[in-house]
C-alpha cells in the first residue's frame, strides 16, 4: 500500500481528535471564531478536512475550491474580515 492510502485511513480514523485540534488551533490564534455557534464552527472545519482529504484522494480541484468559497462567504455574511480568515487559513495549514 503506498503512502497516500495510508495517509487517508488514518486521518478518517482520526478524524474526531483532528477536528478537536482544529478548533482549539483556531480559536487560540483567531479570538473572534469564539463568536461563533460551536457546531457551525466544527462543522465548517470539518467541510474544509473533508476538501483535504478529497484533495488527496484525487477529487476534482475545481468541486474543492466551490466548497471553500461557501464557507469564506458564510464568514462574511456573519461578520468576519478578510483578515480573520486570513489568520484562521494560515493556522489550519
């Protein structure tokens, strides 16, 4: 089994301590994320491990990027500047 394989396996078995990691990352370095509903912040992060890992498994870029806008402009509608999410991408990554 080569790498990648393996990669995606253990991430989808880890998925619940990734998300965990995710937030608390997050919302350490990005203050203004503890604003939001729990679970619409969780369940934004997880969308975006998801585009991850379908990155990964060879999903088409174009699908990723059209989830990842949603998100960004989810943000905007609910107050965040281009900055906070600015921060929070460079966290995450």
């Amino acid at each position: 089994m080569s790498s990648l394989p393996r990669l995606l396996a253990y991430m989808h078995e880890c998925r619940p301590q990734l998300l965990d990691r995710l937030v608390a990352e997050v919302k350490e370095f990005v203050p203004r994320y503890e604003l939001l509903p729990v679970e619409d912040f969780r369940g934004s992060l997880d969308g975006l491990l998801t585009a991850l890992m379908e990155l990964l498994a060879g999903t088409s870029p174009t699908a990723v990027q059209l989830r990842l806008v949603a998100a960004a402009e989810r943000r905007v509608a609910q107050g965040f500047s281009a900055a906070d999410k600015q921060r929070a991408a460079k966290e995450v990554a």
